[in-house]
C-alpha cells in the first residue's frame, strides 16, 4: 500500500488552519516500518509542503501526520490509500509486533 490516510476527529484546536475539536481531520502515516517508513512518510509528507517537525510519535510505531481536512483530496490524488478503522488498527498491531512502542534507542534489549 505505502502511504495510508485515516479519518479521524480533532481533539484539540489547530489555529493556524482553522480546525476545532471535533472537526474531520486525518492521519497520514507509511504502512513500512522502522527507518524506511519513517523515509517514506517523510518524503510524501514534505512533498506536500509539511514540515518534519510537525511529525507525530517519531520512531514509534504510531510514527504519522495529522492533516486537516481541506488537504484530503491533494493527499490522495498524491497516493495515499484511505483505510478503515479496523484497517488501521491491524496495521498498528503488526507494526507494533515488529517495532515494539518505544523509539529508537529507548528499545528494551
């Protein structure tokens, strides 16, 4: 699949783009794990003009973007499977019985 988007609701006012809890909103996220879907989410995501910094759980199996609403068409005409939620929730279940729920370098040995 590579690049998947979730539907969702805001928790939480986004100002700067004019979301308010409640508000439809998405999460983007790689379906690959570790360091190479980290790589992928970070070149689809910058391609559409986010910031790395605005990332979500970096190095964690939940590792994604929150979007708003407005950039639902151009994050799919750009690739981005949309998924169900059940879909993602096996998604995160197999990404955690690879990755664990820690980031890099805080990993149980």
């Amino acid at each position: 699949m590579g690049i998947v988007i979730h539907a969702t609701r805001a928790t939480r006012e986004w100002r700067p783009v004019g979301v308010r809890a409640g508000d439809r909103t998405y999460h983007i996220l790689s379906d690959l794990t570790g360091e190479v879907g980290s790589r992928e989410l970070r070149a689809f995501a910058e391609a559409l003009g986010f910031s790395w910094r605005w990332v979500q759980y970096r190095g964690t199996y939940r590792e994604h973007f929150d979007a708003p609403s407005q950039d639902y068409d151009e994050i799919v005409a750009s690739g981005a499977t949309p998924i169900s939620t059940s879909d993602l929730g096996r998604l995160l279940a197999a990404k955690r019985a690879v990755m664990g729920d820690l980031p890099p370098g805080m990993r149980r040995r």
